[in-house]
C-alpha cells in the first residue's frame, strides 16, 4: 500500500520573518521546504563568512531551529549567543556548529543535511545557493552600494538589487522541488535583502516564475526605512515584478488590523509606517487579496501571527 502524497510547500526567505512562519507551518501535516537566502554579511554569520570561506549560516540557523523538534533545551543550545569570549563574543553556537560542519564535510548544503538530522528538523531546509553572494544594490540616484547588511543604512531610495558572481548555480533540489511544489509562499521578510536575493539566483526566479503552483505572497505589516519607505502593498509587489520581468503572483496576504498608537510610536523613531494595502491598485494588477488580523506582538514588536497565517495558507493548498 502506498503512502499517501503530503501536499508540498515551498517557503522563500530569510531574516526574522520566514522562522515566525515555519513555526506555525510545521504543525500541519505537509511537505516543508524551506528556500533561504545566503547573502547576509553583518554580524556573526558575516564573520564566518569571511574567515570561513562559508556561506553565512545565520539565516539557515534559524530556520532550522524553527523547523526542529527537539527538547527545547536543545534548541536553545543551538540559538545561544556567546556575550564574552576573545573571538566568541556575538557568535551563536548554531553558526559555529553549521561552519564546523561545513569544514568536516567540505560542503554547506551537506553540513545542513547533518545538523537536520541532530536537530530532528521537520522538512527541508535549502540554500539558495552552495557558496557565499554578495547583494548590491543600484540606488535612484545611480550608486552602488555593496553588501546586504550596509543597503538599508544608505540613506537611498533602492531602485533594484542584483548578485554577484552573477553565474552562481542554485542546487538541482531546490529547482525540483519549487517546480513540483503544491503552494509557494514568497516572504514575510525585508524586500530587497531577505526575499529577492533568492529570486536573483539564476534560474530560481525562473523556475518559480513558471511553476504550476499558486504562489502567495506575505506582505510586510511596517514599511522599511531603507528599503520601503513609503511603499504601499502594491509597490512592494511591482518591486518583484520588477525584478523578475513579469507577474508572478497570484495572492497577496495583508494585515487588515489596527497598529496601536503606542506601538506605532516606537516604529515612527525608525520612520516605519503600517503598509497601506491600496486595493483597487493590487485587484488591478491581478492579485487575490485575503485580509485579515495578521499580527501579535513580542515585547512591542510587531510580528505576523504564526498560527493564524499558516491556518490561511494551508487553506490555499489544492492537490487536486
């Protein structure tokens, strides 16, 4: 007797957002992959990198911990950030474990496989790429400004990024498993250096562009100064657009709930603002638009409500 087909679900993204949404994904009874981006170069992870010679393990690190199911010593094991320590200070020990296996096995996708299964990881977690890319990001007034963490902190109005080396190879796996994907959720995360860095990847933007699965995408609840700054929802979709040179999208998933006034004050100091969802504009370029109360908040930080959306996006799924 065969096993029943688990509808498969592929995530695109990094940052903080995309470990909230795999920690509410990973209850229902689906096939996880996780598509994460390797362009990050600040703190830890940007020291391993250039030391290393590694793709940044930070990103990774925290989406395995979203995904794993161990003790919760365990995990916190992983996430445990070293304070003090000559050389130790700001690395967590997820990020040493990852380099450290990457340097045992010669290879970080396969250092990932490893640590998966030490951490009983509920699904699969994928680089974008196997090596290290740097985003750059061509500004509106013609610069260039070079690496993920710096682009937010230009004090410029990005008009697009793109990656170098520009002949970076994504992994057979990814392309399959994007092209034989059920549903594909595109954020939540920072725009332009948390989600397309993995669309720039040569033929990852492609595959998803042309994959036969509806595609949602989660848009951010605050703009980004640095990034989207006054950006209502249809920017932030034409930005993708943009860059990957024709819609793709078929849903978009907004916050429809109030932002209370004390919890926006906090983010007017970082000059964010609620995204306006403007839906005569998104119904005009073709969008499903599903609203809803999105978002909880951590110590006064917004953050989208993990079972809530993964309760939205697993209704989407049709394996029909």
């Amino acid at each position: 007797m065969s096993e029943t087909k688990l509808p498969k679900v592929v995530i695109i993204g990094g940052g903080t957002g995309l470990p909230v949404l795999l920690r509410g994904l990973k209850k229902y009874n689906i096939d996880i992959t996780a598509v994460v981006t390797v362009a990050d170069d600040g703190g830890s992870s940007g020291r391993l990198r250039d030391e290393l010679d590694i793709p940044p393990p930070g990103d990774v690190r925290n989406v395995l911990a979203a995904l794993s199911e161990v003790e919760p010593l365990i995990e916190d094991l992983f996430q445990h950030r070293f304070n003090t320590g000559n050389g130790l200070s700001g690395h967590s020990l997820g990020n040493l474990l990852l380099a450290a296996m990457t340097t045992i096995r010669g290879d970080f996708v396969t250092a990932i496989r490893e640590m998966s299964k030490v951490l009983n990881v509920r699904g699969k977690v994928l680089p974008a790429a196997n090596q290290s890319v740097v985003l750059h990001a061509e500004m509106e007034d013609g610069t260039i400004v070079s690496g993920e963490s710096k682009i937010p902190y230009s004090g410029k109005k990005v008009k697009r990024v793109f990656l170098s080396p520009e002949k970076v190879e994504p992994l057979p796996e990814t392309l399959e498993e994007i092209s034989s994907a059920d549903l594909i959720i595109i954020g939540p995360g920072s725009l332009y250096t948390s989600i397309l860095p993995n669309l720039l990847v040569p033929k990852i933007g492609e595959a998803v562009c042309e994959a036969k699965a509806k595609k949602v995408y989660i848009c951010n609840v605050m703009t980004q100064a640095g990034e989207t700054l006054s950006y209502k929802a249809s920017d932030h979709v034409q930005a993708l657009y943009d860059h990957m040179a024709r819609p793709f999208i078929d849903t978009i998933l907004v916050n429809n709930e109030n932002i209370p006034a004390n919890v926006q004050e906090r983010y007017t100091k970082e000059l964010a603002l609620p995204v306006e969802v403007d839906e005569d504009k998104l119904q005009a370029i073709g969008l499903e638009i599903i609203q809803d109360n999105l978002i909880r908040y951590e110590d006064g930080v917004i953050r989208h409500d993990t079972d809530k959306v993964a309760s939205l996006l697993y209704s989407m799924i049709d394996v029909t």
